[in-house]
C-alpha cells in the first residue's frame, strides 16, 4: 500500500473572473518509509498540497488518500496517522517548551507511559536541554522551530507532513532541523512529505522529489537522476532551468 497517494488534484480559490486555480491536476505517489519533497517557486501549490493533504482544506476536485484513507471521506482517520507542522507553526508563549509538549502528548497518548515517552523522545528531538524548562516566549525562532518539529515527530506518525520546515532559520539550527528529520524517519520508518525553497536541504533530505510550477508537477525523480537527466550540476540549476522555461 501506497503512503500517499495524489491523482488529479485540483484546487480552485474563488469564483468566476476572480478564481485561482492553485493545483491543475497534481499527481503523485509516496512509498512508506520514503522521504518525498515537494519543491516550486512562491504560489507554485506546495502548501495547498500539504494542507490538503494534513485534511485542513477540501480540494476541488481529485483524489487523495493517506494509507489508502481518502483525506476527504476519512479524514478522522488520516488525522489519527498524520502530523502536520505548517510554516508558520504558533507557539504558546507562556508554557515552557516541556509544557508544551506535554500539552501534545495528551492528545495522543493512549497510556500514561506512551505520554512520558512521547515528551522524552520530544525532549531528545528538540535538542534544548536546560532551555525546554524555559518559557517559550524567551525562545528564538529556531528554539521555537525545533521545538514545534520535536512535537511533530515525537507521536511517531505514519505520515509526517512538514511545510518549509527550516524557513527562515539560520545556518545551525537548519542542519539540527534536517538532520533530525532524515535520521528520526529513517530509524522508525516514519513517512516524509515536505516543502522547500532549499535546493541544497531538498538534495541532502529527499529521496524522491516532485516539482511544482502554476499548480502542475513539471519533473519528478531521484534528485541525483533529476541533475543527470538535465545535464546539471545540482537540483537547483535543475529548478532554475525547468522552472525559467515555463
């Protein structure tokens, strides 16, 4: 069984003169345990991809399913399987980032043993030591990113949906964020699906890739094939020319 599973997609903002069709017909598939990116310049589609995906917008039209779970018609189900960090991820100021993820584990924990190990792993996932006993508001927007990527990955999901997960963080705690994604999906089998300006994250995280551009899959394929196929020297150069043709 396919982890994820797109066919047809098509979302449509507004109506008549005004209408904006975000995603023309997206297809693709991602295979369990198979870390995907979904990579495209600004207003490409990559986020309305994964909020649908993550059940929080209804598409047009099209299917999609998350272990053979229509998003649409099984959405409660998905939810049960799925985490979902957006790029922009609140926080909330006042708890400590221990509070805060022991605030998430209750709603997933089914013992009171899973919770404690749920806020451990988040803890150890983190990577902030003394500081997770601190208030969130005290915390930088990389502390709060890695504390937000923590509380995504410690419920150990079927499907981790991650959209621009180091978006706008600096040099250090981008390497700690990757590096906890690839290592953490790889000892658990946990699938990855996420977005990215990062041409050089996309290289060193995906295993397969797919390129948006206007709401279409224009190229998709192993990173490494992709450079080949085109003559290139690195995915980026890969994007500027598939990108600029269109």
């Amino acid at each position: 069984m396919l982890a994820v599973e797109v066919r047809d997609l098509v979302k449509v903002y507004g109506r008549g003169k005004r209408a904006v069709r975000a995603l023309d017909g997206v297809a693709f598939e991602v295979k369990p345990g198979e870390i995907f990116g979904l990579i495209g310049p600004n207003g490409a589609g990559k986020t309305t991809c994964l909020r649908i995906l993550a059940t929080l917008l209804r598409p047009t039209s099209g299917y999609a399913a998350i272990y053979g779970h229509d998003v649409v018609e099984e959405a409660d189900v998905v939810r049960r399987i799925i985490s979902y960090l957006p790029e922009e991820a609140g926080a909330y100021e006042r708890l400590t980032g221990r509070e805060y993820l022991e605030l998430f584990a209750s709603f997933y924990a089914r013992s009171e043993s899973e919770r404690r190990r749920m806020v451990e792993e988040g803890a150890r996932l983190s990577g902030l030591g003394e500081r997770l006993d601190d208030r969130i508001k005290t915390y930088s927007r990389g502390m709060k990113r890695r504390l937000a990527l923590a509380r995504a990955l410690m419920v150990r999901p079927k499907v981790a949906i991650l959209d621009e997960p180091t978006s706008g963080l600096d040099v250090l705690h981008a390497v700690h964020v990757r590096r906890t994604i690839r290592e953490f999906a790889k000892r658990h089998g946990v699938t990855v699906i996420f977005s990215s300006h990062n041409m050089l994250e996309v290289e060193y995280l995906a295993d397969r890739v797919a390129i948006i551009h206007r709401g279409r899959i224009i190229a998709e394929g192993r990173p490494k094939e992709l450079i080949e196929e085109h003559g290139a020297e690195n995915l980026e150069e890969v994007f500027v020319r598939l990108v600029g043709q269109r």
